[in-house]
C-alpha cells in the first residue's frame, strides 16, 4: 500500500513535469523581429470654415442635397488632403459624408444624398479636415 501511494507521487510529479516542460517549449518557440517605434510633436493649426450654404432639392425642398463652404487653409484636392462632415441630427446619426474640394482647394462640396439629409433633423455640422 505505501508502495501505491509513493508510485502515484512519482507518476503525478513525472506528469507535471512533462506538461510544465511542454508548455515551455511551446512560450520559448517565439520570435519577434527588430521593429522601430517613436513619438514626435508638430505644430496642429486649424481650419476655418466660412460661406456655408445648403443646396435644398428642387423636387422636394426638405432635402439637402449638398453643402457648399470655403475652407482656409486650403486642402489639396489630391493626395492626402480629406475633408469629411458629420451631420448632426435630432434623430439617429451623426451621418457623415465625404467631400470634395475644387483645384484650388479652398472650396469644398459635400454631396448629402447617400443617405438624403433632410433639414428637419439636421441640427449641426462638424467639419473633418486633414493634410
């Protein structure tokens, strides 16, 4: 009976040891390459919209169809340069939508039909624009 006793000690230990030694190899097996981190400061300016104007739908006038503004400074209307908006609405959304700037930058157009804006939910617009 003690012989029992001591042979399942051995056999527990001897089990442990493998599952402990197992899951070693498989934690030791990893390799992680040489990657570059960092952290830098920049000077963050701000945009100033001006000249607001909503484009009402012909057909059916409770739908804005688009939103007109200038911009300052200029967005580059390719490359980086983005411009979105984000329609605040008292019921649902924000919806926000992508825009479009002219050559020079300066005049933006934001298209409102997918989804249709409507005025009498739109009760705010934030504009997004990035370099």
């Amino acid at each position: 009976m003690r012989y029992r006793r001591t042979a399942s000690y051995i056999v527990a230990i001897g089990i442990a040891v493998a599952v402990g030694g197992g899951a070693f190899a498989f934690t030791s097996s990893n390799t992680v390459p040489a990657s570059t981190a960092g952290a830098g400061a920049g000077t963050v300016s701000g945009y100033t919209v001006t000249n607001l104007h909503y484009a009402l739908d012909a057909t059916t006038p409770a739908n804005i169809d688009s939103l007109t503004f200038t911009i300052t400074p200029a967005v580059p209307n390719t490359g980086s340069g983005k411009v979105t908006i984000a329609a605040a609405l008292s019921s649902g959304g924000p919806t926000n939508y992508s825009c479009t700037t002219d050559t020079t930058g300066s005049n933006v157009t934001c298209a409102t039909t997918s989804p249709q804006l409507t005025a009498a939910l739109l009760t705010g617009v934030t504009v997004v624009a990035a370099q």
